[in-house]
C-alpha cells in the first residue's frame, strides 16, 4: 500500500508565503523539493523569501484585487506549468468592525475571504483540466472561541471554513481534494505583543512556532491518495479561549 503522497517536482502556489505561516510553509516545501511560487504585497519582502529558498518564485502583487489574482495565475502557469496543489494563507487581522474604517474592514474581507475564493476557483480550472489537485486553507480556531475583538477576522475564517467544507462535496469526485488547517495563538507578525512577550508565550506552551503549522500543513499534503484531511486543529497546550 502506497501509504504517502511525494511532494518532489509538485507544482504549488503559495499565497502570502513572505511572513509567518506562509513563509515557513515555503521554506518546509522547497525543502521537499516541491517547485514553489509564492506572493506577498512588498517586493522587498518578496526578495528576501527568494534569497533563502533555490528555485522559489515569487512576485509582488495584491490578492486582495482581481487584477492581482490573475497576475497571480498568470505567472502560475509562466513560472510552474500548472499548479498541484494550492495553500492559500495571505491573511490580515482586523479590529472589532464598529473601530474601523469602512474601506479597511472591507479590504480585510477582500484579503482574507474573497481573496481565497477567488484563488480556488482558478486553481479548480488548472487542476480539473490536468486530473486533480489539492486545495488548503489556512483557518483559524477563532471560528469556534469567538474571542472579543475578533469580529472581523472571525467572519473571515468563519466564511473559509464553511467555503471548504462544501467544497470538497463538489469537487471531490474529480479528484481534487480539500482541507482546512485550523491554528491557534501562532507567534507570527500578526500577533499584537512584542517579541520578548512572544518568546515567553512560547517558553509557557501558548504559542506555536509558525513552523509547526508548516508541519502540520505537509502531512496534510502528504496523506495516501484515498485519504482527504478535512479539518485539522493545531494549537498550543495551553490556548486561550477567551
């Protein structure tokens, strides 16, 4: 029984692969000898990923627009060929909505929401064409805790999680399948705290490095062909809940 899929020569998009989450997963993939094109908003970000990594692409582009997600799959198709698999993860944190503006409320939707859709559906065309794929989504557990001052954000991964679950339901008979990694409290560039409190967060098991999503993000990629990680929680120890 063939019980992993290999990652080597797969073809995969990385939405805001420059910081966090995103840019641990490159480094995990290109690392897996996965050819790897990634993205974020500032180009300098962008170039210091490419330095790391050999063989990774990347450019520049907003994926909160539609122009830039088709700039993002036209390099797709330039730069890989296709696309295997997706990892969408470009996310934004937010206030509570009633203390922002209304042009950055709705930016953060584009982004973290819209921005995913918009990306699937893309990669679904590439991917039905070339016989399946694989489509992940990076989530949050703040779809269940529901903590205060998370409206916004909450509403965006509340919104992803439930885009995923039905659609698997749609594409899986043509071979594509979908999953949903749900972290907890990450030490990231999105975490409002200083780097000293980040590095006691982590000391005391309330945060994850971003590294151990990027794990648990690859098992995901790697399970056998029958087998579809639906929803997978991962978060520290000790996660606060309110």
């Amino acid at each position: 029984m063939k019980r992993h899929v290999e990652l080597t020569g797969k073809r995969v998009l990385v939405t805001g692969g420059t910081t966090g989450i995103g840019r641990a997963t490159v480094a995990l993939l290109a690392a897996e000898g996965a050819k790897v094109l990634t993205f974020g908003r500032d180009r300098a970000t962008v170039d210091a990923v490419l330095s790391d990594h050999d063989g990774v692409a990347g450019l520049a582009v907003d994926v909160a627009t539609r122009a830039g997600v088709e700039q993002v799959f036209e390099a797709v198709d330039a730069e890989l060929g296709g696309i295997d698999i997706l990892i969408a993860c470009a996310a934004l944190g937010a206030e509570p909505i009633h203390e922002m503006e209304e042009d950055d409320w709705r930016y953060v939707i584009e982004t973290n929401l819209i921005g995913y859709l918009a990306c699937a559906r893309q990669a679904i065309g590439r991917m039905r064409a070339a016989g399946g794929g694989h489509l992940l989504f990076v989530g949050s557990i703040s779809t269940e805790i529901k903590a205060a001052g998370e409206s916004v954000y909450s509403a965006t991964k509340a919104g992803v999680q439930a885009f995923a679950e039905t659609l698997r339901k749609e594409v899986a008979a043509e071979n594509i399948k979908v999953s949903v990694i749900q972290p907890g409290s990450v030490a990231t560039p999105m975490q409002e705290c200083s780097d000293e409190e980040k590095r006691e967060a982590l000391a005391g098991h309330e945060m994850l490095h971003a590294e151990e999503i990027a794990e648990a993000i690859l098992f995901a990629l790697t399970r056998s062909e029958r087998a579809d990680i639906v929803n997978l929680r991962i978060e520290p120890r000790l996660q606060k809940t309110s």
